[in-house]
C-alpha cells in the first residue's frame, strides 16, 4: 500500500516529501496528487507523456504469462538475490516495475521489507498496486527525476526495463545494491528466426555495465538458464508481451506459428547483475 512507502517519496515538482491527505498526496508547498480507487499515485509531471509505455493488451498479456509460471526460476533467483542483503523494514524499489510481479516475490523472501513499484505505464502500476499487501505503486517516469528521497532505497531492482545510472545512484543507499536482468544472447533462441522476433545484442551485458559505469561497479554476476516447453498459445501470449509485439502483428505471427511443433521447447536465458554504488 502507499501508506507503507509515502515516507520514502517526494514531490516531482518541488522535491519536497510527501504525506498521506484524504485521498491523495500533498506536499508543503501545496502539490497534490490523486490516489486512484486501484491505490496508486501519478506522480508524472504535467507535460511528461507516456511514449512507450505497455499497452493494455502487452500488461494483460505479461500478467497471464508470468502468472502462469514461466520465468519462476529467474524470479527466485532474483528474490534470493536481493533477501541476502535486504534486512529489516527497508525499502526495495523496483524500476520498470511492470505488473509486480518481480518485486513481490522478492518481498515474499524479505518480510520486513516494503517494495515501491515505479512504472510510466498505468495500465500495468494498476496491477502492481494489487500485487502485494506491502508494496506502493507509482506512475513515474524512469529518465526524470525520481519521486524518492536520496539514499531512500536499501536494493534497487530492474527488469528488462531502462536504466537512469544517476538516478538510480542518488536514491539508493550507500550500503545498497543494484540488482539487473537482462536478457542473454541465446534468449528465445529456437523462436526469434522463424518468428523474425527481435534478436538480443551480443553485447548486451557489455552495454549495461558501460551505461552504469561512473555511478555502479559490478559486484557479482550469475547467468539463469531454463527451458519452457511452450504451446503455440503461450508463445503468442509471450510475444504479446514484449517489445517484439510492435514489430510483428498478431496475424502474421500465428500463421508462422503454423510452421513450429505444438507444444515446443523454448530457450530462456538471463544475466543477473548485482552493482554497488560508487563515491
């Protein structure tokens, strides 16, 4: 809930904290902002616009997808990850939050711990805000200023989402960690070819620690690997979800599907980094 997380939030326009009022969040200077009947807040500035958020279809899509299990090993992974160095009541925020999903179960793992989901898209922060009974969500925009007070966050986690490297250093805690999954190179494998899915940068891994580099240093780095055996609906469902929904359209994907085994194994393959701040 909101209430668990307001302590760690600040106003986007002033800076200024923000507190609990009726059904908003107000800070001193007189900026108020609405807590929707699903419990969570925009905290967009007024000209911010949403450019690719995730549609409505893509979160419905995730939630389905994700509910049903697939990427579970790469979720507790994650979680165990981030309990080991999350002790106490701290909070844990997820960038690029989606529906959830991640960040509780990495609650689940750290009971004393609040989560605080930040995502530009309301469609999938209305799922978040429902996903946990100790997280937040809120409606922000990951390259802007952040709506936390510095050093407010003891773990940082971000999934498949951008990363603001000067952001992300002013909000974590000294003694707190960034946590990173990207996927790997072999990711899909068996689909992205016939499909014509995006394909993952080889240097993928590469560009992420040089787009940290100055604020994080690398403090371990593990690869998870699985195998999904898939039918032709779940592969539809999983496409839906991602960037390549853009890029190829429902019908044409189907009719390559025709082409595939049903079910058929597919390659999920994932670079989990952990990064510590620098001074």
């Amino acid at each position: 809930m909101l209430a668990d997380v307001v302590e760690y939030l600040v106003c986007p326009v002033c800076g200024a904290d923000l507190a609990m009022a009726d059904r908003g969040l107000l800070c001193p200077a007189g900026h108020t902002f609405d807590i929707a009947r699903q419990g969570y807040a925009n905290l967009l500035p007024g000209n911010a616009r949403p450019g690719t958020a995730d549609t409505p279809e893509m979160v419905r899509a995730r939630d389905a997808f994700l509910g049903a299990g697939h990427f579970t090993s790469l979720a507790e992974r994650l979680a165990r990850s981030v309990a080991s160095t999350v002790t106490g009541k701290a909070c844990v925020l997820d960038a690029g939050a989606g529906t959830g999903h991640y960040l509780s179960r990495v609650l689940d793992r750290s009971p004393e711990a609040v989560g605080l989901a930040l995502d530009i898209s309301k469609h999938a922060v209305r799922r978040a805000a429902r996903a946990h009974a100790r997280l937040g969500a809120v409606v922000a925009d990951l390259w802007r200023p952040l709506p936390l007070r510095d050093g407010a966050a003891m773990a940082i986690v971000n999934v498949f989402a951008p990363r603001n490297a000067a952001e992300f250093h002013r909000v974590l805690h000294d003694d707190g960690l960034l946590f990173t999954v990207t996927p790997s190179p072999g990711h899909l494998g068996s689909l992205v070819e016939p499909l014509g899915l995006l394909t993952v940068d080889e240097r993928k891994t590469e560009r992420t620690d040089a787009a940290l580099a100055g604020y994080f240093k690398l403090d371990a780095r593990q690869n998870v690997a699985s195998e999904a055996v898939l039918t032709h609906a779940e592969v539809a469902t999983l496409v839906a979800m991602g960037p390549s929904a853009h890029h190829v359209p429902a019908d044409q994907l189907w009719a390559r599907l025709e082409s595939l085994p049903d079910p058929l194994p597919v390659p999920l393959c994932f670079v989990l980094s952990a990064f510590r701040r620098l001074d």
